[in-house]
C-alpha cells in the first residue's frame, strides 16, 4: 500500500510509467527497505534494479526473485508491484545466511505502455533483444529509453552496476493471476506451468487529408475508414477461431484528428495471444492478410514487434512449489499464463518458474485490480518455503 | 503570405488554433493593416474581431464581410484568411467615403478544431447557441473557450467592445472552395448558390478495460471492437445512398489507449453532409440507429452537436456578384458550397451571399492547399465591386 500510493490514481489505481519520476521514487522506497534487510543495491545498462542479500559463498550464481515496479496509465495496486514485495519479503525471512546470494529482481518497463513493446529489462537481460535498440526506443513524447534512463541512473549514482546476463542459479516470480481461474476454483495458489505465445504489430494505415465537406466519397483514401474495416474484419476472423485466442487492438493514433477532416494516417497495435503456437501462427498470418486486403485505397505498412512463442516452467521448481504450498496448507493448482511475464526470458538461461495468487473477478490492467491480503500472504509464503529450501541448508 | 507566417508548418501549412496565441499575433497584424487604411477595430462577447472604415452615415446597418482567421491543425494559408484578407483589400480600395460603415469581420474559431463544434463566432453573433455554452466549451487540455477568449481580449485592452448581434445591412463571404469544380470548370469565380446541410455528432462507446492477455473474447466489453463494427457499418450504409453525400469520423479519442489493455472508452465525432435536407435527415436518423445496433456489450451515448440544413443565399447579391465578374471579364458560375461556412448564420438576418475562388486539386483543410494569384486577385476584384456598388453613389 505504500509503493501503491507512488503514482497513485484517484480511482484507486496507479499510473507509475517505466523510467518515470515515479519509478525512481519507487526504487528509493524498495532500496530502503532492501537496505533495512542487510540488502546491497545494484543496476545493469538495461535499468534493472537488483537488491543482494549476500550468501556464503558468492561465487555461485544466486537465486534471483522478484516481477517489475512499472504499471499501465490506469493500472492497479499488485500487478508487478506484489512480485518484488513478496521476493524482499521472502528474501529478509529466511532468518539465516543463504548458501548463495538472494537477489530481489526489478525488471526494467515490463508493461510497456510508455516505451513499447514491454518486458525491455529482462529481453536485454537475456541477450533476446539488442540494448542499442531498446535504447533508442522513443515514448510518445519523443524522449528516449537512453534518456529516461540516464536520469533514473543520475539519481541513484552511488549504486554498482552489473553486467548484463550475470549467471543465476534459479529464477522465481510471483505475480496476481490477471484471470478469474484460482478465484472460482478457491484456489490460492497457482502453479505456472508456462506462458502462452503471444505476438504484437504495429500497423500504419497511409491515407490522404481532405476536407470533410468537399472531398466526394468516391475519391477519399480514409484512413479510419480503412482502419474499421480492417479492425471490424480482424475481430470477426478471431471470432471464428476458438474460444481461448485473444485479439486486442489497445492502441489508435490518429492524424490529424480533427472532427471535420479525412484522416490522413492512423497507427494501431494488435496484440494476440494463444497457447498454441501453431494456431497463433495460423491466426497471426491471417491477420497479416487481413489488413493488406482491407487496406485500398490505402496502404497499409506492417511492422511485427513481439513474436513470443508459449513456453514451460522448470518441472522441479513446479514441483517445490506444490510441495512448499502442501505444507503450508494451501490449496494449489497448476495454471497457464494467459499474460505474459519477465519470467519468460529467465526459462533458457536457468531454471525458472511462477507462483500466481488469485485477483478479484480476475481483473487487472485497471484501477479497481484487487488481491485478498490472505492471498498476499499465501504467496509470499510459498515462495519464501521455496527459496528456504533453496538456498537454507536443511536443519540438522 | 505575411499571415501564413503565424502558425507556418514545415510542410507549407498552418496551425493557428482559434484563440491561441498564433490568433492573437494574427489580430496584431490584420489590426495593424486596418489601422493603415483607416479602420476601426472592435470586438463582441464572442471574440468576433470588427475593423470598420466609417461611413457617412453611421446609423445606417453596415456592409460587413469577411471570413475568419483560425485553421485546421494540419491546414492551409487560405481557408478562412483570404476571405478576411480580400474584404481588407476592398475595404481600402474603395478610394471614397463610403454611405454607411464597411466592416471586415473575422469570426471566432471557424474551424471547431481545437473547441468543437465550430462557427462558435458567428452562432453567438446570430443567437443560434447561447454565448453561456459556447464559452463553457473546453479544449483537449481542459482550457475553456472562456479562459481562451479572455486571454486574447486581454491583449487587445483598448478595443471596444460591441453587442452581439448588431444589425447589418448585408453580408459578403470570399472563400477558396475547397472542391475541385471551378478549376474543372476553368471559373475563377464561384457564385455560391447555398450550402449542403451538415449534421455532427459526438458518439461515446462506453466498454470496460481489462488485461489483453487474460480476458477471454466472450467475456469482454471492448470500446474500439465496438466502434470498429459501427464504424464499418455506417460507411457501408451511406455507400448505399448515393455518390453526394459524405460521411468522415475525423477525431477518434481512446482510454485508457495502452498497447495490452482491452479500451474502456472511446469517444468519436461524426460529420454527414448531403445537400438534400429530406436526405440528409434519413441518413442521421441511420447512422444513430447503426450506433444503438453495433454497441453491445458496450453502451452507447450519442451527442447531436450540429444539426444545420441546406440554405439559399440571396438572389439579389448573387445577381451583384454575377454583374460585377462579368464586368471584369472574369468567368462565373453558379456552385453550392459543400463545406459550411459563418455566411449559413448571416443568411437568415440579412441579405448574405458567398464568392468563391478555385482552389489547386480541389484540396483544403491540408498543408499543400493551394490558389493561384490570378485567382486570388479575380476574387478580391470582384467583391471590391460588389461592395463599391453597395456603399458608393454612382458617379455622376
């Protein structure tokens, strides 16, 4: 509740955007109390923040935990903000010295709202995506990813940095589920067993301005009425497909958007996701299909941005997990991620996995997002079982 | 050209937002050159701008005649400034004292782009809205009309003001035309007939946001799924109407507008124009019933903003305009005017009538609009002697 009044919304919510004077008020709230729990702060070229608890020995590569303290513009209180808090905790209530390092993890624009496409800290991290181009990455008021965090850096110029892609032992994010699944079923705890594919465009529609009284109908090139057809004729093609594909155009910039001119350019983003990698495949190159024919009298230009294919957690973190969650009596299930996660970049470089708690009517990326404390406290829980168990020796 | 300056865009056009600082450095100079010829300014309760050469009796209704002074965001150096700039011109060139006041008007926020709907000057000057709700409009940023218009005033302390309302002798529109029949025709005079009826609205669909990548298809209420099946769909119902009317949603505003968010709200505006009222009325009736139909699961609130029909200018003026074109040797010809014009509100109190010039391609309300010179000075020549006639005596 604390972190959650950084940023806070009147509704409820938070507004606290990648690389932002929030972020960087954040960040000074979680070294803090890293700080109060024995924890070394550190950063990487890419703006991930890391908080060590120092183990015996330090040379072997650490348990990294933790999720990301970036929101949507009307996001909620625990998406992001819950994986690191529930790491720190876990991390400060193993009450003995870990045999490795214990690091909370604070990955850099994981929504990618402000700077798109998101997850950009943990796709530099594993080496998925180029730091030069993440860098040049552009906000829609034209500051840079390099320049927001050159600022975010310059406030905290006592911090070390990090290489990127440093050796970790094991990687485990908790998170709020994003769905209704745990809630109906009345269970606590979800054990994820991968993340779905998902793929992302940016498409530009390339029309031509005119007055809206004038210009006859028959001689426009509309790009909004290029766009409606091609939205209307996308959303129908999903409808045909099955029950669990998803299609979210949640982006539209218009040119010049003025009530009594013909839209000259209009720019969207499709986001698409299925847990069949064959059938978002199929689906994404129809969509691609879609928007050429629709297009005339305007031209469309294509641009693929996340091309994210599903993936599988670590059988033997899956299995600690469950355990840890017996123990402590409560409920499990395994469940697949709808949502994507930073996670998804740690899979092929160690073992990794993800503890989803239930939410309210399954909502988030929205203001009234809501986790019950006994949820809360459930995850953080299991998780800290699981890194005792990791990194505690076992008791005599 | 001097004016285009205010405002300049790198492409050759010109931003210059009613009541915006660039429309007060415009008074300046359109002030400046009225002063040069003798000119008094003066302005109303709804920031109309007057610079009136006196008359000898100044009892008598004054010939006024003029356009206005604001652009689209993305317009042109001669929408609504020449028609300011050839009633300047024909003012000064009268080269007598004129029987009564000649007054050049600019009117307030002709375009309704940045405060919407537009022609706010001359409906207040007309009593067709209340000044109260056209001050009380807002801009993008939250500014209001009456917060604008007192900043501009502020700058011009020393002008007086005048009612609204005032009686007039008769009214002179110049304008480009901004369709492509006059240069087709080879006309450098348009004699404007009337104007098509236009029809607005603001039409908010009303949805609930949600994760991207959890929410399923059926359980979502989608704002932009939404408005791509209304919007689709009206233009697919006026396609079937006939090959004159014209139907643009120009301005398209989405909440929360993030790339993995499902939009919770998006607002748009309509603009129809056919020159039949009985049409035109039909049209409206179906789009608004296309509204209801295509909203669910979302809602829909639709808003008329603008609601004007066809009018005929007057036939003596027209029959002036005619007279004068010939005299000069300038080909004329009769031609509605697609586009609305602050001459629809004049109309009804007193004679009114328009001249229009061609313009290149037909294009307006864009960057590369463009007259030729020729055109431009065969347009000031012509209602330079329409005025003469209205306010001088015959010589002897």
């Amino acid at each position: 509740m604390a972190l959650a009044e950084i940023g806070a919304l009147p509704g409820g919510g938070v507004d606290r955007q990648a690389l932002s004077p929030g972020e960087t008020e954040a960040w000074r709230l979680v070294i803090a109390w890293g700080a109060d729990a024995g924890m070394e702060p550190s950063t990487d070229p890419a703006g991930n923040l890391f908080l060590t608890l120092p183990g015996r020995d330090r040379a072997l590569p650490p348990l990294v935990m933790g999720s990301h303290l970036d929101t949507q513009p009307t996001g909620g209180k625990f998406d992001g903000a819950f994986g690191v808090l529930a790491a720190l905790e876990a991390a400060q209530s193993l009450g003995a010295i870990p045999a490795r390092d214990v690091t909370v993890v604070a990955w850099m624009n994981e929504e990618g709202s402000r700077f798109a496409p998101g997850m950009m800290g943990s796709e530099a991290f594993a080496g998925v995506r180029p730091l030069d181009d993440i860098l040049a990455a552009g906000d829609a008021a034209g500051t840079t990813v390099a320049e927001a965090l050159a600022a975010l850096h310059a406030a905290f110029p006592a911090i070390p940095r990090r290489p990127l892609g440093f050796p970790i032992g094991f990687y485990l994010e908790p998170h709020i589920e994003q769905g209704p699944v745990l809630e109906q079923r009345h269970a606590p705890i979800g054990i994820v067993t991968g993340i779905q594919g998902k793929k992302t465009w940016e498409m530009v529609v390339q029309g031509q301005e005119g007055h809206a009284g004038t210009l006859d109908m028959a001689d426009r090139h509309d790009a909004l009425a290029a766009f409606a057809r091609m939205a209307d004729a996308m959303f129908r093609e999903v409808g045909t497909t099955d029950s669990i594909i998803k299609l979210t155009i949640g982006l539209v910039r218009m040119e010049p958007n003025a009530p009594s001119v013909v839209p000259a350019r209009l720019t969207f983003r499709i986001d698409l996701r299925h847990p069949d990698n064959a059938v978002l495949d199929a689906a994404g190159e129809r969509l691609e299909v879609l928007a050429a024919t629709h297009a005339p009298p305007c031209t469309v230009q294509v641009r693929r941005l996340v091309d994210a294919p599903s993936n599988d957690f670590d059988p033997g973190l899956r299995a600690c997990i469950a355990a840890a969650a017996e123990a402590l009596g409560h409920a499990a299930m395994p469940i697949l991620s709808a949502a994507g996660h930073d996670a998804r970049h740690m899979a092929p470089l160690c073992p990794a996995a993800m503890i989803f708690i239930p939410c309210r009517d399954g909502v988030s990326h929205a203001e009234h997002e809501w986790a019950e404390p006994a949820h809360v406290a459930a995850g953080a829980a299991v998780l800290a079982e699981v890194a005792a168990g990791l990194v505690l020796e076992p008791a005599a």
